[in-house]
C-alpha cells in the first residue's frame, strides 16, 4: 500500500491510541510515543514518508514542542518520574530537548518508523474492517 496519503489524522488516530492503550505503565516507549503524538499533532499536509526525511534541525522547525507537565498529565505519571524518564531519553538520543520542548530525534524517527508504518497499516485494515462491517450492516 502506498503511503502517499495525507497521514496526521492517521498518524494522530495511532498514536492516541497506542498511548491510551498504554497509559498507565510509564516506560519509556511510552513516554516517547506521547512526545511523538504531541509533536505530530495538526501538523497539516504532512506525509508519513516525510518522517525519514527529517533531521533533527528540521524536526525542531516542523513539529510542535511537548512540555515534561503535559506528558505527565496524559499519561497520568508524576512528574518527577516522567522528568527522570526524559533524561535517560535525550541522554540515548532518542529525544532532543530545547527551550521551546521536547522533540522525538532523528535517532528515535529511523529505529521506529518501520515499526510505526507496520502498524499503521494494521490499524488502518481493522479500521476498513470495521468500517466495512458497519456499512454492510446497515
């Protein structure tokens, strides 16, 4: 399937998702995947093949900063865990952290973007599923 599509509903759809599914267990794959959605969120015309396009300069230009206080309140974690998890996080390179927020990095974008893709589609299947099985219902 071609990803040429308009992809921040989808992308948004996955990764409000992935982090309600997963809120409560404050691993760092978790804290990542909010900053991830926060930083996608209406983005406008923004393709999914974008993503292994950007740099870590351009990610700072393009995608929208996330604070350490909304992550803790979306994923219902205390600060000072999320804060702790952070650290560990830039200091991998997973995240880049500036005076405007926090950011997934380039490093974080290429280990997980073929992971991220898979299950895009897996997610956009059941949607037609479900879907398909709504409209032949009614």
């Amino acid at each position: 399937m071609k990803l040429v599509i308009e992809s921040t509903k989808i992308l948004e759809s996955y990764t409000n998702f992935f982090v309600k599914l997963s809120a409560k267990k404050n691993a760092p794959k978790n804290i990542t995947t909010a900053i991830f959605s926060t930083n996608i969120k209406n983005l406008h015309k923004f393709m999914i093949k974008d993503l292994k396009k950007l740099n870590n300069d351009l990610i700072k230009k393009t995608l929208n900063p996330v604070s350490i206080n909304f992550i803790s309140r979306s994923l219902d974690v205390p600060r000072e865990t999320i804060r702790r998890n952070i650290l560990l996080l830039v200091n991998k390179n997973y995240l880049i952290r500036n005076q405007k927020g926090l950011f997934v990095s380039e490093v974080w974008i290429e280990k997980n973007i073929d992971k991220i893709v898979s299950e895009i589609n897996d997610f956009m299947d059941c949607y037609k599923e479900i879907t398909g099985t709504f409209k032949k219902n009614n």
